[in-house]
C-alpha cells in the first residue's frame, strides 16, 4: 500500500533509510505519469506523526541528495514532498491503531463478504487483521491487512477536532518551547 507499482517499491527500498536518518516515516509514495514531467510523491511523517512545511524541506533536500546520486528514475521528474494531511491514507498497520475510533474507507483487493469497498469506524488491529466496525452492521470485523490495496480516513467533525488539538498543542509549544503539553 506504501508503493503502488515495483518502481514505487524499488524507490521506497532506497528512500526509507534515507528518511528514517533524517528522523521521518515514508507513509506513501507514487511515481506518477504528468503531462510534461514525471512526478514523485512521497508522503512522510515524524515518528509522532507530525510535518510541518520545514520538515518536508529537509526530508525534501536529503532525498534529493540521493536521488542525484543513484538517478533512479530515467527522465526528469519534479520531487514533491509532502505531509499525509488529516484524510490521511493509512498504509501501515500501526496507522489502524493510531487512528482507532474514527471513520475509514477500505477497499480490497478481493471479495469479502460479496464485497471490494467497507467504510466504518477502526476499533484498532488484532495480530495481522484490521478491525472495523462496519456501517450497518453489529459486528467487527476482522480484514486481513494483506487484503487491503487502499485505505483512507473519512473526513469527520471528529477528525477535524483532532487536528485542531494537535496544531493548537504544536503552536503553544512552539510559543513557549520549555513548557510541555499533554495530547
């Protein structure tokens, strides 16, 4: 789910350790056709889950550095790096944790249940298994995380809430940076 294509995997082999001794995740990347130039986006994250417009400078500039080097990519193509944002993709296990009690979108890549595409609220993972509860159903259910090709919070009143906490929690500690905040 991080990389859509084997040139998208070939460069996540290559870029994740490049991000990870920068301090940031790679949470998706795609190589996309333009109508000029190719594109390369890659979505990154701190490990708490923050980027602000200097962290994708800086992860920006250290992965160029090695695509200059390695050239990778035949062609031009123009590097853009960015934050998830807050309909985030999620794309690693942990991300179903993280955003336990919100909305998702999953689509998968076979049947289940007669059926591709599930939205529901996450209630976290069990071993390899993404559990959601599913709109218009009882249960929760139980989906392979293997299954899963895409998958997307839903932008809620409750997601935008959560963002809203973290930016004001970001902004006071960035105003007074020896005080700590809680989350």
């Amino acid at each position: 789910m991080r990389g859509r294509t084997a040139e998208d995997l070939t460069l996540l082999e290559l870029l994740d350790p490049v991000a990870e001794a920068a301090g940031y995740e790679i949470v998706r990347l795609r190589l996309m056709a333009g109508k000029a130039l190719r594109r390369l986006q890659i979505m990154a994250e701190r490990p708490d889950g923050e980027m602000v417009v200097e962290d994708c400078a800086r992860l920006s500039r250290a992965i160029s550095v090695v695509m200059d080097a390695a050239d990778p990519i035949s062609g031009e193509y123009t590097l853009e790096v960015s934050s998830p944002g807050i309909d985030r993709p999620l794309t690693r296990l942990k991300d179903f944790e993280t955003y336990e009690g919100f909305e998702a979108r999953l689509e998968l890549d076979r049947l289940a249940e007669g059926r591709k595409r599930f939205k529901g609220v996450l209630t976290g993972v069990d071993g390899d298994n993404v559990a959601i509860d599913l709109e218009g159903e009882d249960h929760t259910a139980l989906v392979p995380f293997a299954w899963i090709v895409e998958a997307k919070l839903v932008l809620t009143d409750a997601l935008l809430k959560r963002g809203a906490e973290q930016r004001e929690q970001r902004l006071a500690a960035e105003l007074n940076p020896t005080s700590e905040t809680s989350e």
